[in-house]
C-alpha cells in the first residue's frame, strides 16, 4: 500500500487537472453555441446561391460548364481534408482521417493520383505523413473561419482542375448531426451532380422569371458557380468548427468524471492508509502499556 504522502500528492495532481478539464469544458460549451450559430447562419447563403445557379444553368443549356461535366476516365483527384487545428476533441479527427485515409489506399491501389489541400493543423500532419501532393494548405484559422482566408487555398485546386491537371474534387469534412453525434463525410464536390442542382416547385416558383446579363451568361454563370464552391467549402469549415467544440465540450465533461471517479478512489486509499497508520501506533502504545 502506498504511503500517506504519496497518495496525497496523487490527489492533489489529479484535482489540479479536474480543473482545467472542467475549465475546456465551459469554454468549449460557450464556444459550441457560437459555432452552430454561424454554422446555421452559412446555410441560407449557399441555398440562395445554389438556387441562382440551378435556375441560370436550365436557362442556358446551350452552355456547359467544366464543374458540370463528368470526365472519364479519372487518373487524378484533388481532395479539401478539414480537420481541426487543436486536439483534445475526441475521436473526431481520427474517424474522418481514417475515412479519407481508407479512401486514400482505393486511389493508389488504381493508380489515381492525388493532390490535397488542407484545412486545419492536423490534417496537414497527416498528409506530410502519409506523403500526399498538398498543392495549398490553411492551418491557425482561429474559432471564427472567414470566406476571404478559404478563397486563396480553395482556388488552387479549381484551377488545377479547370487545367485538367485534376479530374474531380473531394470534399473531406465532419457533418454535424447533434451536440453528442458528429459525421466524418467524403463527398463529391466537383463535378456537381444532377442532384445538387436540381430545383424544387417552390424554387419555379420563386425563380421563374429570366435574367439580363452583363455582359453575357457564360461569366455570370462561371462566376457563380465559383461562389457556390466556396459557399459549399466554407459551410463544410463552419460544420467542422461546431463538431469540434462539441466533441471537446463531450471529451472534457467524460474527463472530468473520470477525474472525480479517481479521486475518489484515491481518497479510499488515502483513507485506508491513515487508519492503518493510527491503528498500527495504538498497538505500539498498548503493547508498550503491556509490557510495563
């Protein structure tokens, strides 16, 4: 059994780190609510874009654009992995790591190159790790992601895609589902499919009238289907931004119990040795009594 002031230092150690872990977790919490707001406030602006875009494409079907145009065979993919800058979030790395890295090993076994950008500190490790092209890179974003900072690392890929140096873009992102549940996705981001431009009775409805150019279709179109990539990246980067305070706020409240459940033991123990302490010093004394 360890001694008194062994278990005392464990204690103490133990309860200093219950702190921080309950401190991350009111933090995380409060950051957690800021996020998901900004996540949902992303969406009506990608919806909207999106609409437009639909609605100009079916007006102009004379014109097809390059992110429309599925291209065969596929010899290689350029793919946006969005991690987090920071650990301490749970699994939520490793599931869309490894999701991306499952799909890494299928490109190679065909022979499709690859080439990456990255969005967070530790995505980037991974890549270098791995050996992957990381043609552009965004680390140190901070809590709040901007537009501005995502256009830069985001068109480099597009280029290299409307280049033909690349023949499709993945996406790689957590989807938040709930404050406890949180996604690892791998989807396609171009070529954009017949689906995610398709247009409901509503959408008729509400765009049913034709527009005037300036100059012509053919920029207005390229122009916003840009906007819309970046609208489909930057919400992926806000999702990913509200799953981490999530899965942080859920790592630190389970970290924190576990502290008080060890503390708790170390109290048991602590407490067994001081009895056996004081019991061992009273047989001392009545032997000692005894023997006078």
């Amino acid at each position: 059994m360890p001694g008194m002031k062994e278990v005392r230092v464990k204690i103490k150690s133990v309860q200093n780190t219950r702190k921080i872990t309950k401190a991350m977790e009111m933090v995380a919490a409060s950051k957690m609510r800021r996020a998901q707001e900004r996540m949902r406030a992303a969406r009506p602006y990608a919806e909207k874009v999106r609409a437009i875009t639909t609605n100009l494409n079916q007006a102009n079907p004379e014109y097809s654009h390059p992110f429309l145009v599925a291209r065969t065979p596929v010899r290689a993919v350029g793919v946006i992995l969005v991690t987090t800058d920071k650990g301490l979030c749970g699994g939520l790395n490793t599931n869309v790591m490894r999701l991306f890295t499952q799909q890494l090993r299928e490109w190679q076994g065909a022979g499709i190159a690859v080439k990456a950008c990255a969005v967070g500190n530790k995505g980037l490790q991974l890549l270098n790790r791995l050996g992957v092209d990381v043609v552009s890179q965004l680390v140190q974003m901070g809590d709040k992601p901007h537009l501005d900072q995502l256009v830069g690392p985001v068109k480099v890929l597009l280029d290299a895609y409307e280049r033909g140096e690349i023949d499709a873009i993945q996406l790689a992102f957590s989807r938040f589902v709930n404050t406890m549940k949180q996604e690892p996705v791998l989807e396609p981001l171009i070529p954009l499919s017949a689906q995610a431009l398709r247009t409901t009775d509503e959408e008729r409805k509400e765009y049913g009238w034709d527009y005037i150019y300036e100059p012509d279709a053919k920029p207005v179109i390229d122009a916003l289907l840009v906007r819309y990539i970046e609208a489909l990246v930057y919400q992926a980067v806000t999702e990913n931004m509200a799953c981490e305070q999530s899965a942080r706020m859920v790592a630190m409240k389970a970290a924190s119990d576990n502290a008080k459940t060890v503390i708790n033991e170390l109290q048991l123990v602590y407490n067994k040795s001081r009895q056996a302490a004081i019991t061992k010093e009273l047989s001392e004394i009545v032997g000692g009594a005894a023997a006078v």
